[in-house]
C-alpha cells in the first residue's frame, strides 16, 4: 500500500522512481522506530509490551508469553530454593555445599557455628578452613561410605563426625555432626565395663583358688560334692572368660584406627598354621582341617591382635560344625588386591535375618549350644574391633544347615608380599 502511494505521488509529478524511493524510506523508517521500541522494551525489562504492527506485534506478543512463562519458572524455583535452604538451615548439622575442587559454594547457619565459617569463605578452599591432616587425606583420598571424626576448629573440646556426600559429578555435600556428648557416653559405659572388670577379675582368682585346693584336698567317697564343686568351677572359668574378653574389647574400644605405614608386617601364612594347632586341639580329633595358603602375602598390622582375630573365627567355626565335619582356612588375594582371610564349614549355619547381628556383644544365634561350648559371647564383638583397628571388614554367607563363609578382607595398602607371588597351595588336609 505505502509503495502504491508513492508511485501514484511520483507520476503525479512525472517522478514515479523517486516517488517509490521516498515510500520505502518512509517504510524502513517506521520499520526502524518499531524495532527500538522492542529493543528498547527488552533492555528495559518492562511488564507491558509496547504497541507496534505487523509481525512486530506477532513477535512482541510471543516473547511476551514466554516471558510470563520464564519468570512463573523463576518464582517457582525460587521459592523452592527459598524452601529449601530454610529446611536445611533447621537441621541440627553443619551442610556445607562443596564444588568438584572441595570450594565453598554454599553453607547453612550451623556450619558458622561447628566449623567457624563466614560469608567471605565462599570459594575457599574447605581443606585451608578444616586444618587437621586426617581430613587432608579423607577428602583427597577416600572419603566415600564412610565418615571422619575430628577435633572442632573452632573448639578443641568438641568432637565432630565429617560425612563427604558425592551427590552429582561435580558437586559434594559436606555433613558435620557435634557427637561430643555420644563420645563422652560412649567413654563413661567403656570406663564402667573396664572398671567392673578389674574389680571382679581378683575375687574369681581368688574363688578359683579356693575351688582348686579344695577339689584337691578333698576325700574319697564325697563324689556327689565333687561334682558339684566342679560345676562351680566350670561357671566360675567362664565367668572370668568373659571378664577377659570384656577387658579386651575395653581396650580395643579406646584404641584408634592403626595406619597401615606404621604397622610391621606380620607373616601371616605362618601365624594361620600355629593357630591351626590350637584349632585341632579345640576340635578333638573330631574335625577335618584343610588348608590353602599364598604363602609370600604378608599384613601390616599387630600380630597379636591379628592372631586373635582369626582364632576367634576359626574357633566358632569349630563349635558349630557337628563331629565329622570339614572346615577349610584360606588366606589369598582377590581381584582387588585385597587379603582375604576365609574360614568356611559345613556345619548348622546361620539364618540370614541373624547376620546382621552377629557383631553385638552377647548375642547369640543358639544361647544353649553356644554355652554349652564355651562361647562367651563377644568373640565376633573383638573380631569387629579388630577389623576396624586394621581398616578391614567382615563378609558372612551363611545358610541354615548348608554351612556358613566367614571372610575378612584387608586393604590394598595393608598388603606386602615377600617375593613376587608362586603358585597357590592347594587344598590339601591341613
């Protein structure tokens, strides 16, 4: 329409060409004023758009729609953010928002309070705030699946438990929990058991003592007393077993975590045979004994505590494997370089909701059959303390009547070998 007007204007004074000149500058001009007005609606963020024609009208309408849509999304996430740092300011422990170089991005209010933070931390680096090299080599190492205790950074007094959450790839959560209290708990009941301990470990000296000279001295014909007094003793021996094994785990449970650098390194392969003597002696004769070793793999750890250890498994696997049965000792390394300490039987095994509880003091899959035999009851109690002394863990596979697996399994970086490996001992009658 525009560019007819000016063609009809030019003809009217004989100048058609430059009358369609001056119509489609005219044209572009006004083109030109409705696309400022839009630019000038964008930079300026406006609510309302601007009134303009043709497909500009078209185009501000649509970037209009979306816009509404876009800023809904932003109040909504918004508020969702809002939400959700308020939920994790309520939390009783520190969160601290880690970036893939262990930077601060993000902290709620107790993380002032536990770890001393403060706003101008924001990109730090978490490591040059938390100075303690235990957690240097948690984060930079392994901090996955398992927690840290620390002195506080801020109050020698108290004592914090560090989970590291690796929650997206690049992107870690940080969790810091004040168990001051539980670790004073915790030392008060271990303070107690050991206390009680030591005052009954001198009158069951002093009762079987008397029992001894008196069993001894004691005349013919008086067999119904003797037998009596000798059920006594039987008690009074246990008693002062579980005394000991409770002066132990006492010990234990005061005792750190032992790094792997500043252990000796123990010859295993000839530990498992000297305990396998005391295994026999513990069976009778009623057990068969096999074994397979890789006889140059070798721990870092404490040799007494390690002999303990395996004692106490392969010591259960003898109580609960009926006469006649086969129990089998395997000391090798698996696809991870890991050391694996494996006792397997054929005995009553061990149904799988028991499992998960076989580590707690005093419990017992079988009461009768496990007093009956000697068991105190903390056996598997000092196998996990053990274990947790020397950063390994403890595998059971069990079924009810098929015979049960008992595993430990010790880190890469416990592992020494004395030679480059040979072939495998196979199994053969220990």
């Amino acid at each position: 329409m525009l560019a007819a007007s000016g063609l009809l204007l030019g003809w009217i004074f004989d100048r058609a060409s430059w009358g369609l000149v001056l119509a489609l500058l005219v044209y572009i001009y006004y083109e030109l004023v409705q696309r400022n007005r839009l630019h000038q609606w964008l930079e300026d963020n406006l609510a309302e758009p601007p009134e303009l024609t043709g497909l500009w009208e078209e185009m501000t309408y649509s970037i209009y729609r979306k816009r509404k849509r876009s800023n809904k999304r932003k109040k909504k996430l918004s508020l969702i953010l809002r939400r959700f740092q308020e939920s994790v300011d309520a939390l009783p422990d520190a969160a601290v928002l880690l970036n893939k170089n262990f930077g601060i991005e993000w902290f709620n209010a107790n993380a002032k309070e536990m770890l001393g933070l403060k706003s101008g931390d924001i990109h730090c680096y978490i490591g040059n705030l938390i100075r303690h090299p235990k957690f240097f080599h948690y984060i930079n190492v392994n901090f996955h699946d398992r927690s840290l205790e620390v002195m506080s950074p801020i109050d020698k007094d108290k004592t914090l438990d560090i989970r590291v959450i690796d929650y997206s790839t690049d992107q870690f959560l940080l969790l810091a929990r004040d168990v001051t209290q539980v670790q004073r708990l915790m030392r008060m009941r271990q303070d107690f058991v050991a206390n009680v301990s030591h005052e009954l470990k001198t009158p069951l000296t002093i009762i079987l003592g008397y029992l001894e000279s008196v069993l001894d001295t004691l005349p013919k014909g008086e067999d119904l007393l003797a037998m009596q007094l000798s059920k006594v003793e039987d008690a009074a021996f246990r008693m002062r077993s579980i005394v000991e094994d409770l002066l132990v785990l006492s010990r234990l449970d005061t005792d750190t975590p032992l790094e792997a650098t500043a252990c000796p390194e123990v010859e295993i392969p000839s530990l498992i045979r000297s305990l396998l003597e005391q295994a026999k002696q513990l069976s009778r004769g009623k057990h068969e004994f096999k074994m397979e070793l890789e006889p140059t793999v070798h721990l870092r750890g404490i040799r007494l505590e390690l002999f303990s250890l395996f004692m106490n498994i392969v010591s259960n696997a003898v109580r609960y494997t009926p006469d006649g049965g086969t129990i089998e000792i395997r000391w090798a390394i698996n696809e991870e370089e890991q050391a694996v300490f494996a006792v397997k039987d054929n005995g009553i095994g061990i149904a799988a909701d028991h499992i998960p509880r076989l580590t707690e003091r005093f419990y017992r899959v079988d009461v009768g059959r496990s007093r009956a035999s000697g068991g105190t009851g903390l056996g598997l109690a000092i196998v996990k303390q053990i274990l947790r002394r020397h950063e390994a863990e403890l595998q059971v596979e069990s079924r009810v009547g098929k015979g049960s697996t008992f595993r430990c399994v010790f880190p890469k970086n416990r592992v020494q070998l004395a030679k480059p490996p040979s072939a495998l001992i196979k199994l053969v009658p220990a």
